[in-house]
C-alpha cells in the first residue's frame, strides 16, 4: 500500500472516504487505516466521523511512511545500552499481540534491525492508544524484569496533563478509591470493594469558562486511572468516548491527555533520569483569549 493523497470534492465523513477508496478491504482493514494512517493539516486523526469539506486534503499513510515514524512522529528522548523513552503519539498502542499492528514495540524492533540490533523491545509500562507522551521500553528481558520487581522504588514521578471540562473543586487536591475491570470498562468505588487502590492528585494550572488545564501525579498506576478520577469529581476529560459525556462538544480531534514528565532511577547504571515534554499547544491554544471567545460562542 502506497501513501495517498486524496482532495475533497464534497463534504463527507472519514471512515466513509475510507470505505469508498478502499472498497475490497475488510472492515478491520478499514478501521486499521483510521487508527493509525490518515493525517490531516498535519495532524493524525481517528475520529471515524471528522467532518471533511471540500477543498481539504487527507494523506492516508501507506507502509512506505511507517518508517519514517521514529525520525518525526514517534521522536526517541532517550536511550543508552539498555532503556529508550519515546515520546508515543496519538493513536499509537503501545504494544499489541496482534503482528500486523503498528505498535511502538513494532516500531522499535524495526528499528533495531535498521541498525543491525540483535536487540528486541520489550513493554515496561503502557499508555492507552489515545494518549500521548513518555513511554519507557527496555531492551532486554533481564532489564524489563528489574524494572517491575522495583517499578515504585525506581520510577518516582510520573505526571500528566489533561484538559478537562470545567474546574476542578477544590482546584488542587486528591481522588481516592478503588478500580475494579468491568465488562466495558473500568469501576470506581470510594470504599474497599476488593478492587485495586488508585490515589491521583492534581493541580489546576490554567482555567476559563470552559475548560481546565491539569496536572496529575500517579500514586498508584491503574488501568484508565485518571480519566476515571477525573469522571469521578464531575470533570471528565475532553473527548473522553468512554468515560467523558456523550454529547462532547470538544474542539479536540484526540483525548485531551498526555504523559508529560517522567522520573526514574536507572535500574542498571543508577543514574538519576529525568525527562520532560512540552504541553501539547493544542491544550494550550484552548486558553488563548481568541479561542476562549469563539468556544463561548
């Protein structure tokens, strides 16, 4: 599959564009294209209803562009002998057990064989396919396993940024309650139900009319824990399908959540690593005064 650009003649959604160009692929090969390949303005999009007009252009990504993810989309932050830290985009898993999936352990391990690594990446900790941000792999088994022996003892901050819908009372403070794996989604229960523990706390940065910027800090490491905290005090994130409201107004085409800092001690050297990403200036851009007003609308 070669990488195409496609001008809009008529207003249409997405994942219709994509059935009608691709009209003998299968429905899984349909929704694979939209989680993974199709850029707009020079952003990824998945959101299989994105209204398009005409006039605009979609690049659907062939696999001549997957190589490219680790030079621009997919950018290495660190890495030594024994550990990388990629900073993952929107739309990306951070491992799957399906091969034909683009993960970033499949980006990773075409990496290595580009340099000639005998080297395979291996998961430490994931984010989920819509959020974005600092992700550490390891590149040995042996290193993996030191890793989630002393996970707590060694990643000490870890900390992320969302945008939420209205703000947060109090403005900075703490949720608490336990997490349990529902059918469709992850359960919430202020008191001991046999679930697991989840403490996140936060801290309001920027706030308007409309939104709050926030900062969280993982005391505990659940499954969908902050979009669930944040359900939990009546500030879901933006453009949160499962947790978030079902009418989402947001301006955002991803989940308003990215993974911005994260601490550690090296588990084979010792070394004291610390490392951070910018904000995403699409969260920023929602408190400039412009958009304010024209949200307000």
């Amino acid at each position: 599959m070669k990488t195409l650009e496609i001008e809009i003649k008529e207003p249409i959604k997405l994942l219709e564009l994509i059935e009608r160009v691709f009209p003998d692929s299968s429905r899984t090969k349909h929704k694979e294209i939209l989680a993974h390949r199709v850029v707009i303005a020079s952003r990824r999009v998945t959101q299989y209803d994105y209204p398009l007009h005409e006039g605009m252009k979609v690049i659907i990504e062939g696999d001549d562009n997957r190589m490219k993810m680790l030079g621009g989309m997919m950018p290495i932050v660190f890495e030594d002998r024994h550990l990388l830290v990629v900073n993952k985009p929107v739309g990306v898993l951070s491992s799957s057990s399906h091969p034909n999936d683009i993960t970033v352990i499949s980006e990773l391990n075409e990496y290595f064989i580009r340099r000639r690594s005998r080297q395979r990446a291996h998961v430490v900790h994931r984010l989920d396919r819509d959020t974005s941000g600092l992700l550490l792999v390891s590149k040995s088994k042996e290193v993996s396993m030191m890793l989630e022996r002393n996970w707590k003892e060694q990643v000490y901050d870890r900390a992320y940024v969302a945008v939420t819908w209205g703000t947060p009372v109090p403005r900075d403070g703490m949720v608490r309650s336990w997490l349990t794996d529902g059918e469709y989604s992850v359960l919430s229960s202020p008191t001991d139900n046999g679930g697991k523990l989840a403490v996140t706390h936060y801290k309001t940065l920027k706030s308007n009319a409309r939104y709050a910027l926030v900062q969280m800090q993982l005391e505990t490491g659940r499954r969908n824990q902050i979009r669930v905290h944040m359900r939990d005090i009546g500030h879901p994130l933006l453009k949160d399908p499962i947790y978030g409201y079902k009418d989402d107004k947001s301006p955002l085409n991803r989940l308003a959540l990215h993974a911005f800092r994260l601490c550690f001690h090296h588990p084979v050297t010792g070394e004291d690593v610390r490392l951070e990403t910018p904000i995403p200036q699409e969260f920023l851009d929602l408190f400039e005064k412009r958009n304010v007003n024209k949200n307000n609308k």
